[in-house]
C-alpha cells in the first residue's frame, strides 16, 4: 500500500509535469525524495546505534551483577539480579522487557580460543544479551524509514564477563596503601608486589624476570637515586594496575564459617564452602579461657575442630609455643604471640587462625616462627593468619604455602631464604622483607588461600 504522503507528492508531480517551465519540477522532486530517504536512514541508523549503545551499556552491568550475584547465591537468584539491574537501566515501561532469564547463559569461557560454552552449574562467566525485537513487542520504531515500509529495528548486544584471581592475592606481597621491600631481597619469577597508593624500594634487590611491581601509576615509585641500576630489574617488573582488596571485607565471612563449621555458605566444615578444611572433623567448638594467662597450654586445645580464646580486655599477649599446632581452627579475640621473649620458637601446619583484636600488634612474632610445611610447595601443610587488626612478625620467621591477612599494617622480617610460597595482603602498610630470596611456588599449594573473586569483561 503506497502511503498517503507519496500519493499527494505524486499528484503534485505528474501536475507539474504538464508545464512546460516545470521539467526541472520532476528532477527535484525526485531529489528531494532521494534526500529525504537519505536523510531518514540517517536519523533512524543513528537512533539505532544510540539504542545498540544503551543495550551494550545494560549487558555489561547485567552481566557483571550475575556473575557478582552467582558467586554465593543461585542460578535463579543471580539471573533475578541481573534483570533488575538491567531493567533500573531500561525501564519496562518505557523500553518493555530488554533482557529475560533466558537471555542469562552461565557457562566457561576458553580464554585462547576466545569461546563460550554453556554449563549450568559454572560460576565461572556468564553470557548476557539484550534485545530490542519487534517479536518482544519492543523493537526499535523507525521515523522516516517507515517510507520505505521498514517500521521497526531489531537491535541486540552482548557481553560475556568471566570470573579470574589475581595472582599477586594468591602469592605475593599487596597493600592497600604503601609496600615497603626495604633491600638486599630477591624475587623468583612470577612474585607479585602491588600497593594502591605507592611501592617503595630501596637497594640492592633483584627482580627475575616474569615478577611484577605495580601500583595504580607506576612512576609513583619510591626509589633512591640511581635506583634502577641499583635494583637489577625493577624497570621491567613495573606495572600500572588497580585493585580493590576484597578479600579484606571477608574476614566476616570467614569468622562465621569456622564458628558454624557447618554454615552453608561459610562453613568449615561444609564441602561446597571455599573455605572447607578437610581436617576439621568436628562441629564443636572447644573454647578455652584466655584471661589471666602469659602461656597458653597446648593441653586445652584441641586438634581436628575449631577452638576459641577468649580473653574479653585482656590485651596482654598470650603467648604460644612449641611444635604442636597441627590441624585445627583457632578463632580468638585475644592478642597473640608465637614464640617467647626466652627465645622459644612455635610451628604451625594445617592451621586458620582468625583474631578478632584490632590492636596493631594483634598477631606478634618472635624468632625462631615458622608457618606452614616446608615441602617445596606440595599440598597440605599450610596456614592462614586473618585479623581484624595489625601483624608484627620480628626477624627469623619462615613461611611455607601460608596466607596473611591484616585489616591493618603488616611487618614481618624473614630468615634468609626462608619464603617460599607466600600472600601477605594488608589493608594499611605492608614492609616485608627476607635479606634473601621470595621463593615462588607457582600457586602450588597455595590453595587453600582465603580468597575473593575479580571479573572482568572478556567479549
């Protein structure tokens, strides 16, 4: 059917054609005609990239929240996230239904061959696509193309994100503000340094290739004068990179998975938790009287649970010794120490270790500490150290496959070549230093990290 507007604009044309004076009328008729469409398909190609942009923007964001969402909480209740999210961008009543619970794919995605494959029970990316269809009832309504009888565009877009883990989290040194390396230190390929505001170092370090020094804008480097000659490496280490420290706004989530060992998003004890420890065997937790006490007694702890010290405001440092702290939880409000002010050592393997105390020196080291097993990075054997609080570990520590995290500073000094396989992540300042080599383990027995999921936009 010949629209109305054409049928008067061919009446006036075939008028004009009878006049002599009128065969140029014809040519710009049709010009005209010609422009007109031109500038139509303009307009309409225009409205419909801005539209392709807007759904582009709400995949993204959609897709983020479910992935967000998946990690804790059903298929259902991340794709229910997601269209809310999609639709506070494009309201329904405005744009109608952009993104439905089918539109939603959780899946795998192969970085190399930059593929998606659908699976149902993954948590590990997800496919999102909005559409404007004409078939949904919300296609996009043309102006002038309508003259060429196309009344509506169908536009879609697309996003997959995935989930990752930095490797600078699972082994490495990260603050949220300063990293201190002070000097005579080595790093092994692949060892991580990252500081949200700035990384300091001093002289005479070396930096293997594949190890990587970064901070938000890497020429905030702090380095004495000639630093790069002196620090044999640096200058290809240096990366510009940002992170949020998430796994610091976890040590809650942690706390009430090892005092409900069987929580079912948390839980020690409970195998689809990521904090699962196959060596917490018991759901009771042992709680031991931490007031009044210098020594804490290995008698009243208790392997294969979870035990917690109690101290109320006693701040004095209860004091741990000896070769025993083996497989088992300790959560406590007590500030801690391990080793004594007589020289005696403390080892621990298989070992959580959760303080609630926000002093500075919540967790205080003497010499002669050593955390986790040394067994070149095989499995097993390891220990997490989480606070609320500061850890200040003096010099001859050893660190083995193990994990600090501090709501606050960290200082900690090691034996000569005595880390190999370690994430310390601060919340303030971290100042780590060994006089000697950071051993890389490669993630290799590193796995049961405390750790918290980044996503990132991959197609």
């Amino acid at each position: 059917m010949k629209p109305a507007f054409l049928t008067r604009l061919a009446r006036a044309a075939t008028g004009r054609a009878k006049r002599e004076e009128g065969a140029i009328t014809v040519l710009s008729l049709q010009l005209l005609i010609v422009s007109m469409i031109l500038g139509g398909f303009a307009v309409d190609v225009g409205h419909g990239f801005q539209t392709y942009t807007q759904l582009q923007a709400t995949a993204d964001s959609a897709a983020h929240a479910a992935l967000l969402t998946r990690e804790w909480y059903s298929a259902d209740t991340a794709k229910t996230t997601a269209i809310k999210v999609a639709t506070n961008m494009m309201p329904t009543s405005r744009y109608g239904d952009v993104l439905k619970p089918d539109d939603i794919i959780f899946g795998d995605w192969d970085a190399d061959k930059k593929t998606f494959t659908a699976n149902a029970l993954s948590k590990k990316a997800v496919f999102v696509s909005t559409r404007r269809y004409e078939q949904n009832s919300n296609g996009l309504s043309t102006i002038f193309l309508r003259l060429a009888g196309q009344d509506n565009l169908d536009i879609a877009s697309g996003s997959v994100w995935e989930t990752y883990y930095s490797n600078c989290f699972r082994e490495g040194i990260v603050a949220a503000e300063i990293v201190d390396t002070q000097s005579n230190n080595s790093y092994e390929p692949g060892y991580c340094i990252h500081a949200q505001q700035h990384v300091e170092i001093n002289s005479n370090n070396v930096f293997k290739s594949g190890v990587i020094v970064s901070m938000p804008d890497k020429s905030d480097v702090v380095i004495p004068d000639s630093g790069y000659e002196q620090n044999t490496g640096l200058r290809e280490a240096l990366r510009d990179a940002s992170y949020a420290l998430r796994i610091l706004t976890r040590i809650d989530n942690i706390k009430q998975g090892l005092l409900d060992p069987m929580d079912a998003k948390f839980g020690i004890m409970n195998p689809d938790s990521p904090y699962y420890r196959s060596y917490i065997t018991s759901k009771l937790v042992n709680k031991i009287n931490g007031m009044g006490k210098t020594e804490l007694n290995q008698a009243d702890f208790k392997k294969n649970q979870v035990n917690y010290i109690d101290c109320k405001n006693d701040n004095q440092h209860k004091q741990l010794k000896g070769d025993w702290l083996r497989q088992m939880a300790v959560v406590t409000d007590c500030r801690i120490q391990f080793g004594t002010d007589l020289g005696e050592g403390a080892s621990l393997e298989d070992v959580v270790f959760l303080n609630t105390n926000v002093d500075d020196k919540s967790f205080y080291g003497r010499a002669g500490v050593r955390f986790g097993k040394d067994d070149d990075c095989k499995p097993g054997g390891d220990v997490q150290i989480v606070t609320k609080g500061g850890i200040d570990l003096a010099s001859g520590i050893r660190v083995y496959g193990s994990q600090f995290i501090a709501a606050g500073d960290i200082y900690a000094t090691a034996n000569a070549d005595g880390i190999e396989g370690a994430s310390f992540v601060a919340g303030g300042v971290a100042s780590i230093t060994s006089n000697g080599a950071f051993g890389f383990c490669g993630g290799a027995g590193m796995g049961n990290n405390f750790e918290a999921p980044y996503f990132r936009m991959v197609l």
